[in-house]
C-alpha cells in the first residue's frame, strides 16, 4: 500500500491522519511530532491551562495523558506516531523524510509543522514565549506568583495571557508597539475600543512602545527595558509578538516558500513539489473568495485544511472542490468571547451592530454591500450566520444590518 508520512503532530497534522482514516485511505500513515508529548491541543494553553484549570489537570504527573491531548486513539485507527522525532530535511528526488533519528520513506508527505513564536529582541533568561506545552507549564507556577508581569504585544495571545495573570492576581504591563491592541488585524476605529478592556481588566497597556530587552535587577529578578529609555520590575517577561511558519528545515528540499516563509500551496493545498502537501499554521494558499493568497494561524483552518489534503489522496482532484474556507477564529479575553469570520481589507466599509462601549456588540465589514468579515464581541450568533452569509457573499441592507435587534441573516 501507499505511505503518508505526516511530519507535524498538532491540530493539522492529527487531522490529516484523522481524516485519512475516515475516508478509508487504504495504505499506511505516520505521524512525526518534534514534541515529547501526546498530540494535544493548543488554544487551551493561554487560557485555563495558565490558571491551573481543567485544562491543566493532567498536564503534570505522570506525563502521559493531558486533559488537551487529543480525544483520538491513534492505535484503533492505525496512525503508527512518532514523537520526540523531528523532521530535518526532504529529499522529494528519493520520497524521504530526513529525521533526527534517520530518514523515513513516503509515498505522499504532509507538511503540518505548524508556526513558531517570534522571540524577543535581547531575549535571554526571564523572557518567556507561549506556543507548547512545555512554555505554558513553565509560565504556570510564574503566574502562581502573583508578581509583577511585562507582556509583550497586544495581540491575541498577549491578551489572553493578560487576562490569565490578572486572573491569577498578578499586577501587569503589556507593552504594545502600535496606537493601540490587535493593530495587525483591526483598524483602528475598531481596535480603539478594546483599549478599555485593559483598563477595566487592571493591566497597565502601554502603546507606542516596545520593550528592547530583558536584563537581571531591580525589584524583581528581572527588568523590562523599554524603547524610551524605562524599564519595569518582572517576575517575567512574556512575548506574545507573532508567529512565523516553522518551515526553516525545508530549506533546499525544493520546496517553494512564499515570502512570509509559508509553504506555498495551491488551490488543494499541494505544496510546488510532487507528492508533498502542507496544512494548518505553515502554510499558505490562493483564495479566490478574497482575490489573495491567505496565511491563517488558527485553529478552524487547521481542523478543515485537511479535509482537501485527505479527499485528494483518497477521491482524487475531480471530487475534491479548491479549498477556500472562510477563516474563523476565536479569543477569550478579559471576560469576552470575540470572534472573526472572513478577512477585511482596505476599503471595505465597517458597519457596527450595537454600542461598542457596551458588552456586546459586532462590526461587518461590506465590500459593495456584499458581507466580506465580521467580528463580534459577545454576539456568537452574529457570526454563526456571517459565515454562512460570507460564504454566499450575500448582499447586506446596511440600515437593516445596523440594527442589532434584526437577525443578520434577515437583513
Ligand atoms: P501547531 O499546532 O503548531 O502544530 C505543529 C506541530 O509540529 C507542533 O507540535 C510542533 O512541535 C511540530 N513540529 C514543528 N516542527 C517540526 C519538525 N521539524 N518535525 C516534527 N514536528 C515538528 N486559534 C484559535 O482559532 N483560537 C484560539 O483561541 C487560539 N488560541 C491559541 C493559543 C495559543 C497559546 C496558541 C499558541 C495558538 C492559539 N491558536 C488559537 C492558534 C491555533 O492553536 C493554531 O492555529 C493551530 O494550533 C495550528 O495547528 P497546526 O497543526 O498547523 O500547528
């Protein structure tokens, strides 16, 4: 039979073998994860698992089993998993995986390791990033603490993590570059908005600024230095400053890169070279729905991804449609459930449904009247009904739209 090799034991990869299986793909499939650890699952690690929850009830002991792995009995379904393996190098010319502990053979390999956190500058001791497991056991006992935090970035995971140490009682300073949070993904008229929630949450948000290093001192066993010239007292120093594909050891496989280092996939997800597919965090693919090739970190496109990959191997190019999600995504900060669906652009129109300053409320972004994202702030049927909206490109009535009391999908 035919042999997947998989290299990447998160979200995307375990779907893939997942989904494989459920179309009954005949031959069989490896699993390779760098990590020690049962494949588990990620967005838990800047929420309960921080705070000693439920999601942390297993993490410790007996090392095997976690309350995130994945429900997913690999052994009934035939998936052979190779942890603590990491993937080195492709050789498409011989179908072989270079690994750590030697090469492996394919017949069709699935790229699927996922993104790796941008350090910070002038790192070193005391500065923390939070993308495994292992990161998110070491900041556990930090928090614990209850000392004085520095949090790099207010993007998604600096929020979240903000919000697990204010939970945890520890007095916090999150250090932003831009005007304002999530600048990357938010205009500013948007974005603006969740200033407030920092405030009302009790951590210090300082904009402008960026945080050029962490040195040994002071109060705390180390100092925060900023870019004008301050330095705060921590326990720890967290960088929540983006992630980049972790695609370096496909350097000189002949596997193309887009700009940004994602693997460059196509419509389905197949990689420049034969025989190779990437899914999930690493790679990037042309959409047509948004005219551009999309990059997306998150988890929804890593749960469906490889639904294409898995209906190529197994029914072919004819039965399997381009792959052209509408990306959706998903934080819990500071008391709230936010979400997205679609991607904004310039020039699209924002169309606020509620009163921002109040606990729910959601923005449409319109592109000729035709309903191209969403964010919703408390409002999840807001977006249940975008994305099948997004999906047709339906065209919204913005007087009806507006109003937050008319269903979406009636306006
Ligand atoms: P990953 O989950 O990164 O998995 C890749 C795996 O490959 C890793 O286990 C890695 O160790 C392994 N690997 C890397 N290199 C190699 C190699 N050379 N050889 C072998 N194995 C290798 N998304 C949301 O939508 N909502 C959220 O609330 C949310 N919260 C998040 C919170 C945190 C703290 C983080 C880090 C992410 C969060 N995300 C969230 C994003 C979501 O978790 C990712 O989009 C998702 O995990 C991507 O899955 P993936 O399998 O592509 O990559």
């Amino acid at each position: 039979g035919q042999r997947v090799l998989i290299a990447g034991a998160g979200m995307a990869g375990v779907q893939t073998a997942v989904q494989l299986r459920e179309r009954d793909w005949p031959g069989t499939v490896t699993l390779l994860g760098a990590e020690p650890h049962r494949p588990y699952d990620r967005p838990p690690l800047s929420k309960a698992v921080l705070t000693g929850g439920a999601g942390a009830a297993a993490g410790t002991g007996s090392g095997t089993t976690f309350d995130i792995a994945f429900d997913v009995d690999f052994d009934a379904l035939g998936v052979e998993l190779l942890l603590g393996r990491r993937a080195t190098g492709v050789r498409p010319a011989d179908r072989e995986l270079d690994t750590d502990a030697g090469p492996l053979p394919y017949d069709h390999l699935v790229l699927a390791t996922g993104a790796e956190p941008v350090p910070l500058p002038g790192g070193g001791a005391g500065a923390h990033l939070l993308r495994t497991l292992d990161d998110a056991e070491r900041l556990r006992p930090v928090l614990a603490a209850r000392q004085p935090l520095v949090v790099v970035g207010a993007g998604w995971i600096g929020a979240e993590f903000a919000t697990a140490a204010r939970e945890a009682g520890c007095p916090v300073t999150v250090v932003e570059a831009a005007g304002h949070p999530l600048a990357g993904v938010l205009p500013p008229e948007v974005a603006g908005r969740l200033r407030r929630w920092y405030e009302e949450a009790g951590a210090v948000l300082l904009t402008g600024r960026t945080v050029t290093g962490v040195r040994p001192g002071g109060t705390q066993p180390y100092e925060a230095e900023l870019s004008d010239g301050s330095a705060l007292p921590a326990r720890a120093v967290v960088a929540g400053i983006g992630a980049r594909p972790a695609t370096g050891w496909l350097a000189g496989s002949g596997v193309a890169l887009d700009a940004f280092g994602a693997v460059l996939a196509d419509d389905r997800l197949r990689s420049s070279v034969p025989g190779v597919y990437a899914v999930g965090d690493c790679a990037s693919f042309p959409s047509a729905r948004y005219g551009r090739r999309l990059l997306v970190h998150h988890w929804d496109n890593a749960l469906v991804g490889p639904r294409t990959v898995a209906s190529l191997l197994t029914a072919g190019e004819a039965e399997t449609p381009p792959y052209d999600p509408v990306p959706y995504f998903w934080s819990e900060q500071f008391g709230r459930f936010v979400q997205y669906a679609g991607h904004h652009g310039e020039g699209d129109e924002p169309l606020w449904r509620g009163d921002p300053d109040g606990p729910a409320w959601s923005v449409c972004w319109l592109r000729g009247g035709v309903l191209r994202a969403l964010l919703a702030v408390g409002r999840p049927r807001d977006v249940a009904q975008g994305r099948r909206l997004i999906e047709r490109a339906a065209v919204l009535d913005p007087a009806r739209a507006s109003d937050p009391a008319v269903p979406l999908k009636s306006a």
